[in-house]
C-alpha cells in the first residue's frame, strides 16, 4: 500500500509491506530554519486496545544524554530523527496504522513545535496468509543490536528455552509459513513435490515426514552429488530416517540448485492438480531459514504452480544437465514480450545462452526510478559493465555479502549506493552493544537472496526472485528457478520494504567499518549523536547530491498511490 500526504509544509509519502512501512520525507523552505529532526508518533488500531505512543531511536542530542545506554531506546519526542527517508520495522501484518510525523524546533535543550506543522498518514500493513502472493522474509540480522540487546550470544551458546525464543525471532514467521505450507499435504488426497538443495533442517524433515505419514504422496528430489552439500543432505536425511519411498536423489546435475515444493490435489485415478508453488532463495537448513538473509515466496495460482509441476516432473528421472537444458530451452522460453506483460512469468534453468540472465542487465542498466539487487557472491561483469554504462536519473542500490573485487570502479557515482554485509559494535560504532553471527553460514554470512527490483517505486514495478543467482553459471548450467512478476504493486511493495531494512542495516556497519580504517579526524564520536544545529538538514537540499536524490525520490517519485 502507498499514500502520500502533504499538510502544513510537511510531505510523508508511506509505502507499507507485511512488516515493514517505509516513508520518505519532505520539508518546505518555509519551515526548514532551526529544524531539529521529526518526532515519530504511531496508533495500531488493530491491537486489542489501540496502542498509541511516540516512537523511538538510538541517538540522542549529546548536550542532554551524554552517555546513551546501548541498550536504550530514547524517544523521537525528546530525541528526535535527523533523515529524511526513514523505515518503521516494528510493524506487524494486516494492521492498521496512524503515523504523526511533527518536525521540531529550537535547541536540543528546549525543543517546540510549530503550529500546524505536522502531517498525519493513515497506512496498512499487507497480510501474506491472504491474496494471490505470500512473501516471507526471516530476520536475516543475526548481527544486530535488537538480538544483542535480546539474546546477547549465538543461538548455540544459549539455553534450550531462549535459543528456541531466538530461533523464533530469526525467522520472524519464515519457518512457519514453510511448515504450515507443507503441513497443508494431510490426506490421500494431497500430494508435494519438492525440488531441494539444502535438505538438512528438522523440523522440515518432520513436515515432510508426518505429510506422508498422514497419507499424502509426497516426493522430494534433493541434491545428491557428492560433495559437501550432497554429504550432508544425505547424512540429515540417514539420521533422521526419513523412508526412502519419497526420496529422489539428484546427481547428474552440475548443482542441484532449485528450492520449491509444489502443493497439489490428487484424485482417485492419481492425476494431480497443482494449487500453489512455495519458492525463493531459502534452503531448506538451518542456516537458511535462521541465518542469512532469506525469502520465501508462495504463489497461490494454479497455472505458476503446473509450470513449476512440469519441471518438477522432467527433473524425476535425474537427467543429465543437456537434456534437462534442451528441455527448459524449449518449455521455458525466454520471450522478452511476454516478460515485459503484466502478470507472474516463470524461468528455468539450465538453459542455452544467458539470454535471460542479459535482459536481468539490460533492464538493471535502463531503469529510471530505482533500481535494486542482491548479489551476494559479488557482481558479475555484465552487471557491472550495465552499471557503469548507466546514463539515467534512476538511482542504483547494490546489496552485497561482502566488497566486491571492482566496487570502486563501479561505485564512485552519486547515484549508485552500496550496502555490504557487516558486523557492529564498539570497535565502529562506539556506543553501540558489540554484535555476532550466528555462524551458521561459512560462505555468505550475511546475504543469501537472489532479488532485482526494476523500478519498484514506479506504476508498473518489476520484482525477479527465486534461486538463482545473477550470473552465467546459474542460467545455463544448474537447476534453477525464477519469477518474474510485473506490475504488481502490493508484491513490490514487500520486496522494497524488506530489501531497504536489509541495505540500510548494513549500510551503517560497513561504512562505519570503512571510517574506522582511515586516520583520526577530530571527533570520532560525533557521528553517534544528534546534530544540535539545523545544520544536519543542508546535505538533504543540496542538488545531485546523494541525500537530496534520495529525499526526492522517496517523497515525491513514488506512483500508485491509494
């Protein structure tokens, strides 16, 4: 849901996912002399009693709290936010929210509003249980201050009892979802089939199991190869004891890379009827579905999910990678008219040429509100040569596990803005509680989905998701999945508001850390509080500057508002 308001010289345009509201801000000349941040005041009117109060933040003006407690929040009332595009993380699905943004005035000591100067949002939050598309994405910020705050060590050094309480925080709803999706297979009449890389965690194991307990026809082709992952699958799958009957083993695949399971309906002579497809970047392991960032996406339509049934059914006889290439090829055509329709398209890999993966870069090169990736093993040369081609007014947002080999080359504009993987705490950000990870993913700790956005902010946005990575490999020679869905506001929506909580996390702790590698240069610690002069406000208006595109964009480039 989007909606834009501008009253009394303040603009607050919102753009609402399932659990996350991101608003971009705006300010008339008029009213911007001695301004010292907004206050935040927020009512949930779907609470059982509504829950109203001044939100809350993690910096504060040095003159009134000089030592902030880390794990302290202090209110925007007295503390208010020095952005102009900032996101609300703590909302909850399919609820109804009224958010008062009121800037304020005077000194840290002694702030005032101003009469009339305030602007009031109505705005809700999407339920991913209803409608044709459900988009989970865990917590993916084992690394942060709210777990630090919350659990203070790694999932495996707490006691059962709060690491359950912390598995459940990491996955904020991911794992649920996943398990109430399989749990849907409970009679003969059901059937699944799923197309697994990593095939390790237990409690998936036990869905899939009880499924076909309860009499479900349920069938798994997982990654066999030997190898790391293929040794670990089957060791998972040995010590767990899951019956042979519903197993495929996947070996003649260069990487067995797919993660979706098909729900289907079985009728007396055993025809199936696909119903819905559950895809995405996550694996089915722990280090899926509570570590790395990660998303699930469940699309409830018969006709995505029978595409998805027949490369499932081409993949059964465990065919070499040529002929499963041959058929993609042909049953998974790449027509560029078509994916540039409205509606929810599907492409499969491996495949011959890397035609899709050069229209992903042609179209990462052209767009011209935002555009939006994760790579998280680096960018590829075709993206970087699309990047540094770009002639356009968009703005570029690159999300990474870790720096890139040629981020330099490809960074240095205004309009490009990088985000990379790291950790924070007293050594970068010195008032900061100091955070871990939770080990649990040795190759990409921080990011896992594959996620480009094409203008999502516009009318007619582009979301492409699935399993495979933007890169050659992952086009022509694994087993591979992707959804391209065009036009579909609330679906951008979610996948916008989750990848700005993701980037701008980051965002912080890796430019802290690149600060932290450069000489002294006088007050180290004047990053970590407010500005006590209006002055914080001038980088937002100073034209083809990066704060000032970004507040144009956020507050009054958005289309499709309610």
């Amino acid at each position: 849901m989007r909606k834009r308001v501008s009253t009394g010289g303040v603009t607050v345009q919102a753009i609402a996912g399932n659990h996350a509201i991101f608003f971009g801000l705006d300010l008339d000349e008029a009213v911007r002399a001695d301004f010292l941040g907004f206050s935040i005041h927020r009512i949930d009117h779907s609470a059982a009693q509504p829950e109203q109060y001044w939100l809350s933040g993690f910096k504060t003006f040095r003159s009134v709290v000089p030592q902030p407690d880390p794990k302290a929040f202090y209110s925007t009332r007295d503390h208010p936010l020095q952005t102009f595009y900032w996101a609300d993380y703590t909302a909850k699905p399919g609820h109804d929210y009224t958010y008062r943004f009121v800037p304020r005035y005077g000194t840290a000591k002694n702030l005032q509003d101003r009469d009339g100067v305030e602007a009031i949002v109505d705005i809700s939050t999407s339920d991913p249980t209803k409608g044709t598309h459900g988009v989970y994405f865990n917590r993916g910020v084992a690394a942060s201050q709210a777990y630090a705050n919350k659990f203070g060590l790694r999932p495996d050094q707490l006691p059962p009892a709060k690491r359950a309480e912390a598995f459940k925080w990491l996955s904020r709803g991911l794992i649920e979802a996943l398990l109430a999706f399989i749990g849907r297979a409970s009679s003969s009449g059901d059937a699944l089939r799923a197309a697994v890389y990593e095939f390790t965690e237990p409690e998936v194991l036990a869905a899939f199991k009880k499924a076909h307990e309860d009499g479900a026809d349920v069938q798994v082709i997982y990654h066999a190869s030997a190898g790391d992952e293929g040794d670990r699958n089957r060791q998972a799958i040995n010590d767990f004891g899951l019956p042979s009957s519903i197993l495929i083993e996947r070996t003649n695949a260069k990487i067995a890379h797919n993660k979706f399971i098909v729900f289907a309906t079985k009728d007396a002579d055993g025809a199936l009827s696909p119903v819905s497809v559950w895809t995405g970047s996550t694996n089915l392991s722990e280090g899926g579905i509570y570590g790395h960032s990660n998303v699930g996406h469940e699309v409830r339509d018969p006709v995505v999910a029978g595409e998805f049934l027949e490369l499932w059914q081409q993949l059964e006889p465990n065919p070499e990678a040529d002929t499963i290439r041959d058929w993609t090829s042909s049953n998974s055509p790449f027509d560029e008219t078509e994916l540039d329709k409205n509606g929810i398209h599907t492409l499969f890999s491996p495949r011959h040429g890397l035609a899709p993966l050069n229209w992903y870069a042609e179209r990462f090169g052209s767009g011209s509100g935002s555009i939006h990736v994760t790579e998280p093993f680096g960018m590829g040369a075709i993206f970087e040569e699309a990047l540094t081609g770009y002639a356009g007014t968009g703005l570029h947002y690159v999300l990474l596990d870790k720096r890139d080999n040629n981020q330099d080359a490809w960074s240095g504009g205004h309009q490009v803005f990088v985000s990379v993987g790291s950790l924070g705490g007293p050594s970068t950000l010195t008032r900061w509680a100091k955070e871990h990870l939770t080990n649990f993913n040795p190759r990409v700790p921080y990011l896992h989905t594959k996620v480009l956005m094409i203008d999502p902010l516009g009318s007619s946005p582009c979301v492409i998701t699935g399993s495979a990575n933007f890169s050659p490999a992952s086009t022509n020679a694994n087993d591979e999945n992707m959804l391209v869905i065009r036009g579909d506001t609330e679906v951008a929506d979610v996948y916008f508001t989750e990848f700005a909580r993701i980037f701008n996390h980051f965002y912080a702790r890796y430019w802290a850390s690149e600060l932290a590698k450069r000489p002294p240069n006088g007050d180290a610690d004047k990053s970590s509080f407010l500005d006590e002069t209006d002055a914080w406000v001038k980088p937002y208006f100073r034209p083809g500057f990066p704060k000032s595109l970004q507040r144009e964009l956020f507050s009054s480039r958005v289309e499709g508002n309610t």
